[in-house]
C-alpha cells in the first residue's frame, strides 16, 4: 500500500548525523520536484539543513520553493531562512508574486521553557487591500500556558491611507482577550465593488474588543463610523452623500444588539435599523426595527446602471420578530411619485406606485401596485 496514496512527485533527501552523542550535528539536504498532495502542488523545493542537537553552537536552515499552488492560490516564489540557538534566533519568510505578498522577520529566544521575541519586519500587499507595513516592531511572549502580542500597528501606504492597529492575550486560565482599531482607512479601497467610473470619498474609523473566557460565551462589542461618505458617478451626474454613519454591534452571553444610524444629505432622508437577537447560539429569537425615509432615488443607477432617470419617494417602517430559522416581518414599505426608465429597451415607467404590508393573523406580506408606460397601465 502507498504511504500517502493521495501524493504525487519526486521528493529525495540525503543527510548525516556526526559528533558524539553531547554534540550532534545533522546535516541534511532535500529537493522536491512537482510535488502535488490533493490539491495542492509546489513545482520546486529545495532546503538545505544544518542544525546543532546540543543547542551550543548556531543551526541554519534555508527554504526555497517555487510554483506554489495552495487554497486555492498561486504563488511564484517562497524564501524562508532561520538561524541561531534556542537562546537567541531568527527568521525571515518572503512569500512572493501571489495575491499576497508578505515579508517577516523576526528573532526571539527560549529561556525556562518561556519564548520571547519580536517581530521587526512585517509587510504585507494586496491587490485590493493596498501595501501595508509594521509601524514599528512589537514585541512576542508564548509559553504552554500564556501568550501576548503587546500593541502593534500596522499602516497602509502612502502614509495617512489608513491604520490597523490591535493587542491581545491569552491564558489557560483566563482565556483569550484583545483590541483592534481602524483609523482613517479610506473608502477608495471599494472602488473595485463599485460600477465602473464611480468615485467614493469618506473614511472608516472602528474599534472593536473581544473576550473569550473558559467555559463562557464569547463577548466582544464592535463600534464603527463612517466620516464624510460620499460616492459620486460623474457620467450619469449621480451623488449621494451621508452624514457620520454609526454602526454598534454587542455581544454579551446569549444576546446580541446591533443598531445602525445612516442619515443622508443628498438625497434627504434617513435610515435607522435596531436588532436584538436573543438565545443567540440555540434557537435565535429576533426583535428588531428598520425605519427608512429616502426623497429621492436617483442614486439607485449607481447600484443598478440598466435604470435610469429615476425619482420618486421610499418609506418604510418594519418591525422583525420571530426566530432566524421562521422570521416575521410586520410593517410596510411603499414607493410613490416614482418614475423610470430602461434605455437598453426603450421604455419609460411612470406612476410608479408600489406598496409591501403586512397581512393580520398571517405571515404573509402582500404586495399591491401601479405603474403606467405610455398609454398603457398595469
């Protein structure tokens, strides 16, 4: 029988182990070649290994491989090199030409069966996400029973683009907490969502906490704004514009309270939304509220381009109750004094008149409606 039946490639190693028995010496090379497990593969590896058993002298290691193809993602080049004692190490890792790119380095030491180090170099680049960079090296402790990352930031390039900064802990005892902040992280990361030629302005700041203790339920509390939103589509003339948007998500036990503050300044109107969500990890109930007030929707071709030239008023006021896996939506949503039109077909709606209401004793909503094109009415 194979092995590893799933495995294919050529993989070969030598090595030797030299000294007396208080001051071993391995050496080893290995070489790999269109390796594939699953469906994973890496064209090339190759590692060359020299390493100290008895920890007095320096042990080396140096990692190459190329054609990575892992989750699902590629990479050209991999580059890892390490070197030194338990009592004072390093390592670097390049990760080339992927859809990340990372470049780490980092040095420690092991003392009392307690690690302590330090990250020095930590970039990372994203298609979307931009180029990010360690402001500054933070500090590591790891032991059987604890571990620390102390504060850390990280920022994306150029300078003042935005800012991800975060701590955390854990312990066998206490269990795990930590922080994370965003600050002045710009919209324009977006874009690529957004149709094509669209402009977006505006900036997030968040901060978020999160507790796990042993044998509890997690708890975390999750804070975010939106400062001067505004997205543009200079083509069609479109703009929509937002105040300071508010976000506030909190988990506490069994119970989770989300509620949404979106005032808009063009067009005028407004949009508030509450949840809470009890027995959250057994049988979820809902409570929650959506009231929304839009006069004008011309802003809806930045989200569907195939209609155009569209006004009218939108109204809502909905109330959620029920469980997540049977939800009860009560309420109505209307849209009147509306009008549209669908260039790629040559039609015009108007006396757009659409209303969404609940039904008594049902769980049903019913939808009621008018529209005239032309000489025609539906």
């Amino acid at each position: 029988k194979k092995l590893l039946p799933n495995a294919k490639g050529h993989l070969s190693a030598t090595g030797a182990l030299r000294g007396p028995p208080q001051k071993l010496q391995l050496q080893a090379e290995l070489q790999g070649r269109e390796l594939q497990f699953d469906a994973h593969q890496i064209a090339n590896i190759d590692a060359d290994i020299d390493v100290d058993l008895s920890a007095q002298k320096a042990s080396t290691i140096d990692l190459q491989a190329s054609g990575l193809y892992l989750a699902g993602q590629r990479w050209q080049q991999l580059s890892l090199n390490g070197k030194g004692t338990p009592a004072q190490h390093q390592l670097t890792v390049d990760l080339d030409q992927g859809p990340v790119e990372l470049k780490l380095a980092l040095g420690g030491r092991w003392l009392e069966s307690i690690w302590n180090g330090a990250i020095s170099q930590l970039d990372l680049t994203q298609e979307l996400a931009g180029p990010w960079r360690l402001q500054q090296p933070v500090t590591l402790q790891a032991s059987a029973v604890s571990a620390n990352i102390d504060p850390f930031c990280l920022q994306r390039l150029p300078l003042g683009s935005g800012e991800l900064c975060g701590q955390s802990r854990w312990s066998s005892q206490k269990g795990v907490d930590g922080t994370l902040q965003t600050r002045q992280l710009g919209l324009k990361l977006l874009e690529p969502w957004l149709p094509v030629g669209t402009d977006v302005k505006g900036q997030l700041q968040a901060q978020a906490y999160f507790e796990i203790k042993p044998g509890q339920r997690p708890s975390f509390k999750v804070d975010a704004g939106l400062l001067g939103t505004e997205l543009l589509l200079e083509d069609e003339d479109l703009r929509v514009e937002a105040g300071e948007i508010q976000l506030s998500v909190n988990g506490q036990g069994e119970t989770l309270r989300a509620e949404l503050q979106l005032p808009l300044l063009q067009p005028a109107g407004s949009l508030q939304a509450k949840l809470v969500v009890d027995d959250l990890y057994r049988r979820p109930a809902l409570d929650g509220q959506l009231d929304m007030t839009i006069n004008d929707l011309k802003f809806i071709s930045l989200f569907a381009p195939q209609l155009q030239a569209i006004s009218g008023n939108l109204e809502s006021l909905l109330t959620l109750s029920g469980t997540a896996e049977q939800p009860q939506v009560q309420g109505y949503l209307q849209l009147f004094n509306a009008r549209a039109e669908v260039p790629a077909l040559g039609i015009k709606l108007d006396d757009i008149e659409l209303t969404l209401r609940d039904q008594p004793n049902s769980d049903s909503l019913q939808l009621n409606g008018s529209v005239r094109s032309d000489d025609g009415t539906l």
